[in-house]
C-alpha cells in the first residue's frame, strides 16, 4: 500500500504543478496584453501631441503671416500719405 500512496501524492503534486503552471502562463499573457495595451495608448498619445504641435506651429505660420501681410499694409499706406504729403 505504501508504493500507492506514494504514487497518489506523486500525482496530485505534479496536478499541483501543473495547476501553477498554468496560472502563471495566464498571468504572464495578462500581464503582456496589459504592456502592449499601454504601449499602444503611449503611441496614440504621442502621435495626438506631435498633431497638436504640428496644428499650432501651422497656426502660428498662419497668423504671422497675416500680421506680417497686415503690418506691409499699414506700412505701405504710411508710405504713400508720407509721400503725397511731400509731393502735394
């Protein structure tokens, strides 16, 4: 009877393993689904930045130009009253 017994507590140790085992392998997957998960939301968030970036520098493109546009204006105006005034 002993070698049964022995041979029974063999087996429920290596089910015991084999239980532990598997735990482990769903922690591990669980634990990789949630580093790939943060790592693509980390893309998604930079690649949301470098478009805001991008939008402001185009926006501040645009409004120098138009301040730029608008200030030759005024500058040209200046120009031409100046230039009546001295000719006139």
């Amino acid at each position: 009877m002993r070698a049964e017994e022995y041979g029974a507590g063999f087996d429920q140790a290596v089910r015991g393993l084999a239980d532990v085992q598997d735990k482990y392998r769903h922690a591990v997957r669980r634990t990789g689904l949630a580093v790939v998960d943060a790592c693509e939301k980390s893309v998604v968030a930079a690649v949301r930045v470098q478009e805001q970036t991008s939008q402001a520098g185009a926006d501040w493109v645009a409004e120098t130009t138009r301040t730029q546009t608008g200030l030759a204006k005024e500058l040209s105006a200046i120009s031409t009253g100046v230039l009546r005034q001295l000719l006139g």
